[in-house]
C-alpha cells in the first residue's frame, strides 16, 4: 500500500518521469522528419555534396562485392565527385536485396558508371512535409482529446453512493 507523499522508486538508474518518456516522441519526431524527403531521379551528374542514392546492376552487384560486401541493391552518401567512367561517394549507408541496412561511417568509395543503373538525388519534398504535420497534428489532437486534457469531456453525472443507491432505498 503506497502513503500519499510516499516516494516510490522505480528500476534502478531510472529517474522517474525522465528520458525513457521522451523515447516516443523523439521517435516520432525521426519519423516526420524521415518523411520530409524523397529521392528523386537526376538527369545530370549532381554537385559535389549531394546526398545521392547510386542503385546497382547485377554487374555492379558482382563487381562491387569485395569492397562494399554481397547482395547491395543501393548505395546511399555524398557525392565527392564524378568522371566519365566513375562516382566516388563517401557512403553513408547500404540497402541490401532483401531490405537489410547497414551504416557506414562516411567511407569513400568509387563505383564505376557501368555498375550502377539509377542515381537519385535526395530532395525536401513539401507534400511529404505537410502530410508528415498534418498526421502528427491529427495524432497528438487525437491523443489530447482521448485523455480529457482541454477539459471537453462533459458532465460526468453524480456519483453513485456505495451500495448502489437509487430510489428503492
């Protein structure tokens, strides 16, 4: 039985009310901030800087195997800079075949233009942006609303007295 007053500790380490409670929101906030961009395919060779997605063949798959590891569908970094035959990309991470991800810690690279079969361009994209607030809106007002915060709830009615009270008492 808990004293009104009484301090109640929680897991060792933890304090109460601190940094785990802010986890879902920072989460959340990741994921807006995810949605504000698109890869969008490039025409020209970008400027040196770029955030580029660089999608490889089967004949860059092969080729790139012992440098980048096996199975890599994309490679994703800043362009360092580009030639006739060559892209050289501080790589920021991979996309294997099947969906896997792995971090790299800005390693150039260079993937020659004959293994790679698209070149995005990463972009802010405003329509992706507005949905991304507009949905976390609708969620914490949604959220707000469930949990009575802005006292709209209504009436709650009167009590009902211990042993169920009514008119046949």
């Amino acid at each position: 039985m808990t004293m009104v007053g009484e301090i109640v500790a929680g897991p060792p380490g933890r304090i109460p009310g601190g940094p785990s409670r802010a986890r879902p929101a920072l989460t959340l906030l990741a994921g807006l901030m995810a949605g504000c961009y698109s890869y969008e395919p490039v025409v020209t060779t970008p400027a040196p800087g770029a955030a580029l997605a660089l999608d490889l063949n089967d004949q860059g798959r092969v080729g790139m195997r012992s440098t980048i590891g096996p199975e890599i569908a994309r490679v994703e970094g800043a362009l360092v800079g580009a030639t006739d035959s060559a892209f050289e990309v501080r790589v920021a991470e991979t996309l294997g075949l099947y969906g896997m991800r792995s971090k790299w810690d800005g390693e150039a690279v260079s993937l020659r233009r004959e293994y790679v079969g698209g070149v995005s361009e990463k972009r802010f994209s405003r329509q992706r942006t507005f949905a991304a607030v507009l949905g976390g809106v609708a969620v914490t007002m949604a959220f707000m609303l469930t949990r009575d915060l802005f006292g709209l709830g209504g009436e709650k009615g009167d009590p009902v007295p211990p042993g169920g009270g009514g008119d046949d008492q």
